[in-house]
C-alpha cells in the first residue's frame, strides 16, 4: 500500500501524486494507492494519515512523502516503524516556514488560511532529531530552490539516496523513479 503524502499548501491533485496513481493504474494496481487531502494544522494532518494507515497492515504500508509530507512520513515511519520514501523533504519546517506567516492558500483548490505560530509549535512537537536510516528511501535533486538537498542527504545518512544533479524542488526527475519506488515499497 503506497499511502502519498504531498507537501506544503499542496494536495491530492498535484503533479506528483497524480503521476504516482497513474504509474500504478496503468499496472492495474490503483487499490494499492491512497493520497489523502491534508488539513493545514499539523496535528489534524497527522490524525488523518494515522487514521489512513490504521486501515491496513503496518507491514503493507510504505509512505510516500513530498516536501511538508516528507516530514510527516518521517514522524510516522518512525513511530510505527514503516518505510517511507522521502521526496526533498522538509527537515525543520518549524524553522523553515517561519518567512511564510500569513495569509496561505493552497494551490490545486484555493483554500485560504492563516498561517501561524500555532503551526510551529505543532511542527516543532513532530521534529524528529535521529532516524533509523535503513526505513528510508530518500530523492533529491540539487537544483531545490525552496529545501537544501544537503540537510536531506545529512540528517538521512545511511539510507539509500538518490540525488539527482539540477533539477528543482517539485523533483523534476519523479517519473524515472517510480520503478524504484515500488521496488523500495516491495522490500521488508
């Protein structure tokens, strides 16, 4: 079960999750795919995807997490020990979305919010300082112009990683790693 994760003011409709279900409708494997709609608020996001992962068995489950869904993902696989492939994730988004208070909305559908210290806060309480390496699968491209693929590639250490040259922070090199992916979903 691939359960995607998208990122910061992102949704089920983005590039990347639909590029993902179509990679695994294509294989007459739709069933093995689920994208929630994230709420804004950190904690009822991580509810939501809690309650998502409830429904199947843990050992099934590989999060797929892009930008803010990668922090998430890495909260999650290591609460519940689960793998996760991580796409330019956020590390510290309670640092890193500090220049973005203020009015938010959010891009495939236009919800508007508020983004506030509150949100830190709730960020701050899911930062996962050590991860266990092995859980994760980690793509970055150099070419990020929002996330600094470096911190990635330090705080993952030990995980497979791929980094591609370039490239920008929506991953521009996504397709050509849906093969791997599944095959990093496959391994226990």
């Amino acid at each position: 079960m691939i359960v995607y994760l998208h990122g910061f003011n992102s949704s089920p409709q983005s590039a990347k999750a639909q590029c993902i279900r179509r990679y695994l409708e294509e294989r007459g494997r739709i069933a093995e795919f689920v994208c929630p709609r994230l709420p804004h608020q950190p904690e009822r996001a991580v509810s939501l995807i809690e309650a998502e992962i409830a429904k199947y068995p843990l050992h099934q489950i590989t999060l797929v997490g892009s930008s803010l869904g990668g922090f998430y993902a890495t909260w999650l696989a290591e609460k519940h020990d689960l793998r996760a492939v991580l796409i330019n994730p956020a590390i510290d988004p309670h640092r890193g979305l500090r220049a973005y208070l203020g009015p938010q909305r959010v891009y495939r559908d236009g919800e508007s919010y508020e983004l506030t210290e509150g949100h830190l806060v709730q960020w701050e309480r899911f930062f996962v300082a050590r991860v266990h390496p092995e859980r994760y699968l980690l793509l970055v491209e150099t070419g990020d112009e929002v996330l600094d693929y470096r911190a990635a590639v330090r705080k993952y250490r030990g995980a497979q990683q791929v980094v591609v040259q370039g490239g920008d922070h929506t991953l521009a090199s996504f397709p050509e790693h849906l093969p791997l992916i599944l095959a990093f979903a496959a391994t226990r």
